[in-house]
C-alpha cells in the first residue's frame, strides 16, 4: 500500500514525491522511500543535502562511510540467513581522504 502511495504521488509532483519519500524514510525506515531517495542521489551532493533526505545515518562505521537501513530484508545466495537491505554512502575519495561529498553509494543487503 505504501508503495502505490509513493508511487502516485510520484506521478502527480516529481518535487512532492521526494519530499513524502523523505518525510516517509525519516519516520519509518521503509524501503520503498529509501529506494527513491537512492535513486536521487549524485557524486559530489554535500553530507548536509544528504542528511537533509534522508536524517542522520543509522550508523557511521567510520569518517568515510554512512549507513541508513531499511525494513526490508533478502537473503543473498552468499549468506546463510536474510539481511537487511541498507544504503551505504562512501564519502572517501580515491586517494583515502574523507570529504564532506558523495563519492558513491550503493543499496545492498548488509550483514552484522
């Protein structure tokens, strides 16, 4: 149900969209609205435009890399149980530095 929700209100108001997908993500954790919060994310947006979609990370397991999981889980053919599907931004550039911008991003299941 929440999905042909987002999904309408997709269609009607690309900008009201990601404002629900936001608003959804931030209260609730739901994929479908982290799926299109992903789905908007660009190399070089700031960590601040991203915390502005998404909230503060659910965890940060180091300077250069911020997590925000999901309610939704997959059991990849790798693990022997069902992860949670988790967006992991990388905010190191290529030479090992920290940066305050998105150097890549990738929506996966992740384990413990």
């Amino acid at each position: 149900m929440l999905l042909a929700f987002v999904w309408a209100a997709a269609c009607a108001d690309p900008g009201a969209a990601l404002a629900n997908a936001s608003r959804s993500y931030q209260e609730r954790g739901d994929y479908a609205s982290l799926k299109i919060l992903a789905e908007r994310l660009q190399k070089g947006m700031t960590r601040h435009e991203v915390e502005a979609l998404l909230g503060p990370p659910g965890l940060e397991p180091g300077g250069g890399h911020s997590v925000y999981g999901s309610d939704r889980k997959e059991q990849p053919s790798w693990a022997d149980r069902e992860l949670f599907v988790a967006l992991l931004i990388e905010y190191t550039d290529a030479n090992g530095t920290v940066t305050d911008e998105v150097q890549s991003w990738e929506l996966r299941p992740i384990g413990e």
